[in-house]
C-alpha cells in the first residue's frame, strides 16, 4: 500500500482503492477518499479539493468521515464528489453540501426501440426534443406560467403534482427516489423572490452541464439485473440530467446569507466561510431544511415534466403506440440533497443528516427503501458521463451502507474549466467533431457545447470502475450517447 504527501498530510492507502486523509488541526473524523492511485496522484496535483476534504472533516458533530468519491474536483464549500452525515442533536447543516443546484439529478428512460432502427430518425427526432423542451439560460414555456397556489402546490408535492395533472403514472413516483416528494418541504421557507424565478421554468432544461441525451445500450456486464432494469444491447435509452433550475439557485443563495449569520451566532468557526453552517435543531437550520426539500421537490417535477415532453416528442415523431413504443422509467436519483437516513454509526442504526454534493444515492439489494421491483438487485445508479463518449448504468451494494453512508459517484468530473474548455475549443467545429463521433447534437448556443466537450471531463469509466472495485455499486450497463440538446 501506497502513502502519498498533500501539504505535509501524509494519505494513507488502506485498500485497493481506498484512501484515509488522518485527522490533523481541527478535523473531527478522518478523510475518506475513493480513487486508483493515478487518480489520487492526479487530484493532488491537479486542485485543493482535498483541502475542501479535510475542512467538511472539521463539522460540527459529523459522523465517521468526511468522504470523497472518485470523480472528486473543487466545488463550494464542499468538493464536488463530497459525502458527508452529522448527528441531528449536535449536528449542523450547511448548503454547501448541498449545492446550488439542489436536487440536480439524473433520469434515465426505457424504451422497446433498437437503435439500429431508429437511426434514420435521430436527426428529426433530437429536432423535435430540442422543439418540446425548453433549452438554455432563463428558459422557460413548457406549461403555462404557474399561479402563486400552483407554485406552492409543485414545492410541497414534486412529482405528486405531475402524476394529479396528468404528467406521471404511478410507476413513475414508484420508480424515482424518495418517490418524488420530500414530506419535509416547506414553501413558505421559500422567498418570492425565489418562486417568481420559477413560475414558468418547470419543464426547462437550463444550461451548463445539463442534458436530455440519447442513448444506445453498447455493452451489458450484469445480464440479470440489467433485465431487471429492463435494458438490452442495442436499445435506444434516454437520460435527462437537470435539477431546481433558477429556483434552486436562489434558495441557496437566499439561506447561504441566513447561515453566515447564525454560523456566529451559534459559535461555529470553520476554515471556509463557504462552509457556513447551522444546527440541524435551530429555527435556521430548520428554515433551511424546508426550503431545500421543496426545492428539491420542484427539481423531480420538473424531470417529470420533461419526461412527458419527451415522449410526446417521440409519439409525434415516430407516429407509434404507447405499447410499441414502451417509454417507461427506470429510475430517477438526486445529485445534490441532504435527507434523514437510518446508518450504521459505530454498531448501531442511527438517524444522521447525509450531505450528498456530487454524488448518488445506491441503497443495496433487500433496502427497504430500494423500490420492490429492484429489491433483488439493489437501486439504480446512474452516472453520466460527457456527450462524446459514454455514461454507466449501476445498482447499489452492500458495501455503500458500511462504507459511504450508502452513497456512490455521480459522473465524470471536470479536469477543465469551463473558460479553459472554452478557450481550447477556438477554431474548431464542434458540430463537425461530435457527428464524427456518431452524435447529433442540437443546442442554444456554441459556447456550451464548448463547455461540455469530451476533452473537458475525466473518463467516467475510470470513475465508475473504483466504485465497483470498492463494492460500493457494482457496474450493469454501458450506454453510449448518439443525440443530444443543450441549452
């Protein structure tokens, strides 16, 4: 086993893929980081984002580790890739482990159509998305602008709202985490400032990273789940990876003020002022908790919403049945969210407060919360990858419950910023560069498409193997993309 320097802190490798950053200054647990030993040469010297490691270690009441997944980069407050849980009495929560865009999550959806068949169709089919859902900053006009009564009926129910408006089945609420609803939001917690952002954006792509991909089954490792999954080589897959749009974004920033405040007010110092904080119990933090959970209730309805789009998009198109067409769910898991979950904490089950920040729920087979059909195979795991290359479909293990507060990666990870992906993209046809590649790309703007180029991102099958390595999800699917919009 290998032992690595960052900054004086010796990093101790402990298994195959497993690494400890010891306790040092004022961190209260260890650091946990997933990752081969190329990549961990890599994340310490490519950015500070173990610095980020060892300040979320330094949290009020946090439990075990502040863990690192492999697709590991600097983020606020917490590295992207970031996990952390703290204790509900001395605890704190903090939006940093959230994230701005909270609930951004992915969804990916089934058909009974082969690829090979559909080819000729791609290029009216991704028209006819980019038609359907709204793309790019400040987009909007997927339904009719919400009323105020609408607004706070989509933040209390998320995909409840969809499925009573004629948008969701039940297999849909069935098949996304948390059923798409958390009990806990409130809207009133919600500044109108935050819901006028929102009033016309549910059933919006946005901009950025964010995607409604078009995807082939290329390769099946695990062929009994991947039945399960109801996935087959050569089928044509569709994945949408969005979040709380505008809506979200201002919820952070309207709470990350409230909690620098009482951060002092309770005499909480850390290291990162990005890290600002509030226990779990007080009226802040509180405050905070119901404002996120209607976010992320927003988020899941807006998913939905394009998921509808989407297959209006397909019936029009491809003039075909419900049943030949067999757009179905597979599951739809969150990006960026703090919940309540029972772990195991020193040999007993205890309620903690799991940060997610750039990382994926993977519950094991026999969870009670992994929704029935899958119980046998554990919750889908989905992890996007960039648009030139592939993304992975995975369950969850057992070991994620002992390992990782029951959590895995959550995509590639950027290596470039997006100004030095843009700056490097200069000259070159980008529309040209991805039709090589087999993909049809339809998008608002040059600019993103440059953002999000392969070159920018870490080669998410380097990602997705050291979860596997690790037992934490265990790999079932490969899909590679071949239409894509954007904002």
């Amino acid at each position: 086993m290998k032992t690595l320097t960052y900054n004086d802190v010796k990093i101790e490798q402990v298994g195959e893929v497993t690494w400890i950053v010891p306790p040092v200054g004022g961190m209260r647990v260890p650091g946990k980081i997933y990752a081969d030993q190329r990549m961990m040469e890599e994340i310490i010297k490519e950015d500070e984002s173990i610095k980020q490691v060892i300040n979320v270690a330094m949290l009020p009441g946090i439990q075990k580790y502040s863990i690192a997944m492999p697709d590991i980069h600097w983020g606020y407050g917490f590295p992207i890739g970031g996990v952390a849980a703290t204790d509900l009495e001395e605890g704190v929560i903090s939006p940093g482990g959230v994230g701005y865009d909270i609930n951004c999550g992915v969804r990916l959806v089934r058909t009974n159509l082969e690829y090979a068949d559909m080819k000729q169709h791609m290029e009216k089919l991704v028209q006819s998305l980019f038609k359907h859902v709204p793309t790019g900053v400040g987009a909007s006009g997927a339904i009719p602008k919400l009323s105020k009564k609408e607004m706070n009926r989509v933040l209390q129910d998320g995909s409840r709202w969809c499925f009573e408006n004629g948008m969701a089945s039940r297999e849909d609420l069935e098949c996304t985490e948390e059923k798409g609803t958390l009990a806990s939001a409130d809207p009133d917690d919600v500044s109108e400032r935050a819901k006028e952002r929102g009033f016309s954006q549910v059933g919006s792509l946005g901009s950025g990273n964010h995607f409604l991909e078009l995807e082939m089954v290329e390769e099946i490792y695990d062929a009994a789940a991947a039945d399960v999954l109801g996935l087959f080589p050569g089928q044509l897959v569709m994945m949408i990876h969005c979040g709380s749009r505008g809506l979200g974004h201002q919820v952070c920033e309207d709470y990350l003020r409230v909690l620098s405040h009482a951060s002092h007010k309770y005499g909480i110092y850390l290291p990162d002022r990005q890290l600002a904080c509030a226990p779990i119990k007080s009226d802040e933090g509180q405050r905070y908790l119901g404002a996120m959970a209607a976010a992320a209730n927003f988020a899941w309805a807006n998913r939905q919403v394009i998921m509808h789009r989407a297959k209006q998009s397909f019936q029009e198109t491809l003039k075909i049945s419900d049943r030949n067409l067999g757009f179905r769910l597979i599951y739809d898991v969150c990006h960026n969210i703090a919940k309540m979950e029972e772990h195991d904490i020193d040999g007993k089950m205890k309620t903690v407060c799991v940060h997610r920040k750039g990382a994926t729920r993977a519950f094991p087979p026999h969870h009670p919360l992994t929704p029935e059909k899958y119980r046998e195979v554990g919750q889908p795991v989905l992890i996007p990858g960039d648009m030139g290359r592939y993304s992975f479909v995975a369950v969850g293990q057992q070991a994620s419950m002992l390992e990782s507060f029951g959590s895995s990666c959550h995509g590639a990870g950027r290596v470039k910023s997006r100004h030095q992906a843009k700056k490097d993209a200069r000259g070159k046809d980008l529309l040209d560069e991805m039709k090589k590649l087999g993909v049809v790309i339809q998008a608002r703007g040059m600019g993103t498409v440059a953002e999000e180029m392969p070159a920018a991102y870490k080669d998410v099958s380097r990602v997705v193997e050291v979860m596997h390595q690790a037992g934490i999800s265990k790999k079932v699917a490969k899909l590679v993309p071949v239409g894509v919009i954007k904002g």
